[in-house]
C-alpha cells in the first residue's frame, strides 16, 4: 500500500468517527478532505481550496434550484395543501377497507410532488393522518407504518432535492431525472395503496360511506397542488424551462397562491423564508462539505482503486449493482438520504460507468434503495422522525408496521431493474 492509501484509509476512520460523536456531516467531510488534500498537496494548496470552493458551490446557477424547491414545500405546508390532500385522498378512498390508510398513501405522494423532502413528508403527515388512522381504530403499528413508507415519496417523486444533488455531483441533467422518476413514483404509490388494501385491509375498517358531493368538493381544493405540480413538470418536459427556472415559478406562485387565498400573510411569508434559508444552510453545508471531501478522494484515486476492486471480485454488473444497493442500505442505518447521496455517489459512481450501467437509470434506483434505507431497521431515519412527534409509540412498533412496505420495496426495485424501461421511458421522450 502506498502512502496515499494509507491517508485515504485514515480519512475515512476519522470522518466517521466524527460522524459517532455526532459532528454534523458536512462539516465532517470539509474537515477531513482539507486535511487529507493538505497532508498529500500541502496546506497552502489546501487552505486556497478551503476558500475557493465554498464561494463556487454557493454562486453555481444549477444548484439554486435547492432553496427554490424548499421554499416551495415551506409555503406549501404553510399554506395548508399538506391537509387539503389528505381530505381529497380520504374522501375518495376512505370509504372502503384501510381506506384511511390509502388516503394517507395517497396524500403524501401528492404533498411530495411539491415538497421533496422524505422528512418533511413524514413529519407532516404524522400531524395530520396519525391522529385521524387512531380515532378510526387503526393500531399504531400500522398507522406509523403507512406514514413512514408513505414519506419515502418525499425523496423520490419530483421535484427532489435528492435528485437534484444527485445531478449536480453526476453531471446528469437535472430535469430529465426528474421526468425520470414520475413513473417508478407512480408505480411506488401504486404497490404502497395495494399493500395497505390487500394486506392490512382485511384488518381494517372502512369509512364513511362515499359521498359524490364530498368527493367533488374535496379535490376542488387540491387545485392548488395540481397546478403546481404541472407547471414544474409538464415546463421540464416540454423544454418550455429548465429544472432551476421552473423551481422559481413553483416557488413564487407557491407564495401568490398562499397569499391570494389568505392562508399567507406578509409576516407568516417572512418566516417561510427563514426556515427556507435555515434549511437550505444546512443543505449548502453539506454539499460544500462533499465537495471538499471530493477533492480528497480525486487526489487519493479512491473511487478509481474501487471501481477496479469492485469489478476484479467477478461478482458481474449486477452483482455488483446489489453490493452497492446492500451497501446503501446499510448506510441508511446512519444517515439521512442527503448524506448517502453526497458521500457514496462521488465514490461508486465510476464503478457503474465502467460496467455500463445508464446513469440516469441508476441515478432513480439509487434514490430508492435510499428510501429503503430510511425504513429498515434497526435504523431508519423515518422512524425516528415519527418516533419523535408520536413518542407513545415505541421504535420496535413502527418498524413492525413497516416491514410489508420494505418487502414491497424490493420488489419494486427488482422490478426496475428488470425493465429499465419504467425510467428510461419518459426522458427518451422529452423534446
């Protein structure tokens, strides 16, 4: 082993003994990607990298999309659309066996299409369904269950910043990968209600009967998000915007649509755009933190002395494909999809170009064994977001309600990765 390989080696100890004793991620990898560039280039080198690189990160055209679609789903949340798609979803499917369930499936894959963020869908929806599944007699098992798998979503239809990040560090457009994942999103929501019918629903009791009048008159009100949805979407994928021009139309007729309908008012619209920046703040950090880091791994030839260990093991394209996904996996055990994304991708990244792996494709099954990292035990970062707003209900409890939704994750990515099709599709026919 050479010099190098051993501060690559040690790089990696350090960051993630940071990592245990809680140091926030970014910073982690800043810290270690500085010192390791520096300890092999020198530390003036090093020093003048700490100062540029931060400024390039922050000034990048591409990357502002991040604050954009996070200021969208403040407003949004703040605008009470979260609420208004539970009731449209709940007056259309709550009236049949674990319809509440389904409803609530349902309305967290419509406040994702605005949203974009797994824990903010989580979190919203534990306030909103969690109290209306106990009052209708569901178990905490199950209803903690559906909420948790119901806020992957968050993560994976667009817009997502994941993806978004994941463009960004890959080089991919980023709107062609948003198109990519409208129908592995669709098909995601479509398994999760099939789940919570056929195997909950016979558990579990109906609603109220269906009413045309309350059905009409709920999905009147999600008009909001349908126009949002489609003015970010449908401008990607007719070239009429691109993924950062259309996250500020979202975002500013996020804020004209709250203000319009009075649910915003200048002082509530301030504070959007503070917990929109802190938020942000925090994604930055991260991000220059990976880019630092990056440059560590660049000078160490890390991921290329990976790819080729990875490829000498004999294990094929796809073994190695599900080595990676096993690998991710685990690392959902520790971290929140935004920091696998940024420390794993940069490193396995060259191993899939070299076997021959479509990066848009791997780009839409990576966020989604992301997702299933966020739900399997014995740490997933969905549960404990729930854990922490519904504290009378135990970890062991809502890992229990969530393991038929990671069967039908695997299933589901078994699926994509049989037919690449499902993603490849939609972005073959973009204009």
């Amino acid at each position: 082993m050479s010099a190098n390989d051993f501060v690559a080696i040690g790089g990696f100890v350090i960051l993630f003994a940071l990592m245990l004793v809680r140091v926030p991620i970014g910073i982690a990898m800043g810290v270690v990607g500085v010192g390791g560039f520096g300890m092999i280039v020198g530390w003036a080198p090093a020093f003048n990298l700490l100062a540029t690189s931060p400024l390039r990160t922050l000034t990048d055209f591409n990357l502002t999309l991040i604050p954009f679609f996070i200021l969208m789903g403040v407003l949004a949340t703040r605008s009470g659309m979260s609420r208004e798609m539970f009731r449209a979803a709940n007056a259309t499917m709550g009236s049949m066996r674990g319809g509440l369930g389904m409803a609530t499936v349902g309305a967290c894959a419509g406040f994702a299409a605005i949203c974009g963020s797994s824990v903010a869908t989580a979190a919203t929806m534990t306030n909103i369904a969690y109290p209306e599944m106990k009052r209708a007699g569901y178990g905490d098992d199950i209803a903690t269950g559906v909420i948790a798998a119901g806020g992957t979503l968050g993560i994976l239809i667009p817009p997502s910043v994941v993806l978004a990040v994941y463009g960004y560090i890959t080089e991919q457009d980023i709107g062609t990968l948003f198109i990519a994942g409208v129908l592995p999103g669709l098909l995601a929501v479509v398994m999760y209600l099939a789940t919570v019918r056929f195997w909950y629903g016979r558990h579990l009791p109906a609603g109220e009967p269906f009413s045309l009048a309350k059905a009409i008159s709920a999905l009147r009100d999600v008009w909001a998000v349908s126009i949002l949805f489609l003015a970010v979407i449908v401008s990607i994928y007719l070239g009429l915007a691109t993924a950062t021009e259309a996250a500020a139309v979202g975002a500013v007729m996020t804020a004209l649509i709250g203000l319009v309908r009075r649910r915003l008012n200048l002082s509530s619209l301030l504070d959007c755009l503070v917990e929109a920046l802190r938020t942000s703040v925090a994604v930055y950090t991260i991000l220059i933190g990976a880019i630092l880091f990056g440059y560590f791994l660049a000078i160490t030839q890390t991921p290329q002395k990976l790819t080729f260990f990875m490829v000498d093991l004999g294990l094929g394209a796809y073994g190695t494909l599900a080595l990676i996904m096993v690998l991710f996996v685990i690392m959902g055990c520790f971290l929140d999809a935004m920091a696998m994304i940024i420390l794993m991708v940069p490193i396995v990244y060259p191993v899939i170009t070299m076997l021959g792996f479509d990066p848009i494709w791997f780009g839409i099954i990576i966020v989604m064994t992301v997702e299933l990292g966020m739900i399997t035990p014995p740490v997933g970062m969905n549960v404990f977001v729930i854990n922490s707003i519904a504290r009378h209900v135990n970890l062991v409890t809502i890992f229990r309600g969530v393991l038929p939704f990671v069967a039908t994750d695997v299933l589901r990515l078994i699926l994509l990765i049989a037919f690449p099709a499902i993603v490849l599709y939609l972005p073959q026919t973009m204009q």
